[in-house]
C-alpha cells in the first residue's frame, strides 16, 4: 500500500511535548521498531472519544494512533480530546491525521478490523485473547481498525483486513463505545507481547514465627481464665481451636503485637 501522495495534519495548537517525552519529529519508522501496534480510528465523530482511546493506549503502553477523516479537523487539539486523553497529550501530539484507510495501514503487515464479518465473504472471525496468542508469535506489524461510533466499519474496510475480532459479550446486547473497545483489545494484546508486571504497593509484611503467634495464644489463654471465659478445670477444645484458627490467620508480627496489647487492656482495672 503506497504512501505517495499522504496527506498528515496536526492542529496548530497541538499540547505541547512533556517532560521525558519523545520529540515530535520522531519519525513512523522509528516509532514502529519502538511501538509494534498502531490503532486506527476510522470516521471518529466525538473528538473525547479520540482523547479517552489515547488513554486508553497509553495505559497498556502503546502510542501509535492514527486517525482517517474525524469529523474535526483539529480533533487532535479539541479541547474535548485533550481532556478526556488525561495525561496521554503526548499520544495526541504524536498522532497522524490521514485521508484513507490505505494511508494509515501504510507499513502495517496484519490487519485486524474490529467490526462483524459481512455476511457475503470477508476475513475470518476470532475472540481477540484466542486469536493473539498465535498473532503475537509472528513478527508481524500490526493493526486494530476501529469504525465510526454510529455505524462501524463499512464492509470495503473490512475487506482490507487480514481478520476480523469480535469482543465476546452478551448476545442480548454487545454495544461497545470506542474508547472501551480500544482499552479491551489494547488490554489483552499486551500480556501477548509479553506484558507488565504488577508493582506492589506495600512492603511486604513479616510473618510471625511459632514462638510469637504461640505467645499470644499463652497470653489470651491468661485472659480468658481470668474473664471466666475458660474453664481451666474443663478446657475442651477451645485453645487447640484458637491455636488451629490463628494458623489460618497466618499472623504478621505487627496482629501479634495487636493482639497481645488487647489482651493486655483486656485485665485492666476498669476505671
């Protein structure tokens, strides 16, 4: 598919490079052996749509985004889109307004349009999750074809796709709005191509050995003789219960000095 002839378009107003961001002259090719995946918008009719579908990108790490004939000129700069891509400005400033589909799939080795096979003939249909564990084994380029909010693609872009991929949702109603369809298969294509770790939060936590959660367990055995809970002349089971119900707890050493401090304030004198 030639590129000759292309026409690309930026707003003039275009938000300007962040901190830490690539420059903007970084060229498709070079953004191709960085990022693996374009997403392509087809005919986009709300100009937020555009700025949550950046997000959405950014957010599993992807940031080639190409548009084909939205309904703004300046969608890119839309005081919409640049609000709802809410921290993903650089997606926008980097993105390509182009005037065909054959234009935005310029470079791309694998097609994937996200719309129903036309009933006549057409590509083949697949779950996305299944369809990309094979995708992702090829050193394909690829693409996600996206079409307008109203209609979806119309069946000569459908055609020009290697596959079609169809989110499994309930029959009854399967209506998706474009920025969640963009964040599911830009969610499931990434674990794909290897994904992300999750971050922890938290330290993690110590936890307490036998001899500490076996203190505590002595400690309330104390207690509970001296509120009248326990009778130490006919004990049952109860301490070999707590003893089995503080296994399961898997107690850190910060519950055990809880514990122990309740079981304190619990032989207090009452003022």
């Amino acid at each position: 598919m030639g590129g000759g002839g292309r026409k690309e378009r930026r707003g003039d107003n275009a938000p300007r490079e962040e901190p830490g961001i690539l420059p903007l002259t970084s060229s498709p090719a070079r953004d191709a052996g960085r990022d693996p995946t374009r997403f392509v918008l087809v005919q986009t009719s709300h100009a937020g749509n555009v700025g949550s579908a950046a997000r959405a990108m950014k957010v599993m790490g992807f940031s080639d985004l190409v548009l084909v004939r939205p309904r703004f000129a300046d969608v890119l700069c839309h005081e919409d889109a640049v609000a709802m891509a809410s921290g993903a400005a650089d997606v926008l400033a980097r993105a390509r307004v182009v005037d065909t589909l054959a234009d935005a799939l310029d470079g791309v080795t694998y097609a994937c349009a996200t719309a129903m096979t036309p009933r006549d003939f057409g590509p083949p249909t697949f779950a996305p999750r299944e369809h990309f564990a094979a995708l992702a084994a090829r050193p394909e380029r690829v693409a996600f074809v996206f079409g307008p909010e109203r209609t979806g693609l119309a069946n000569d872009d459908v055609y020009r796709c290697h596959a079609c991929l169809s989110i499994p949702t309930d029959p009854a109603y399967g209506s998706l709005n474009l920025a969640p369809a963009v964040q599911l298969l830009a969610y499931d294509w990434r674990p794909a191509l290897g994904g992300f770790g999750v971050v922890p939060r938290t330290a993690p936590v110590q936890r307490a050995d036998m001899h500490a959660v076996q203190g505590v367990l002595d400690h309330w055995q104390q207690v509970l003789v001296e509120i009248g809970y326990l009778d130490p002349a006919a004990p049952k089971k109860l301490m070999p219960r707590l003893q089995q119900l503080a296994h399961r707890m898997a107690l850190t050493e910060e519950e055990v000095h809880i514990l122990r401090g309740i079981a304190r304030a619990a032989t207090l004198p009452r003022r």
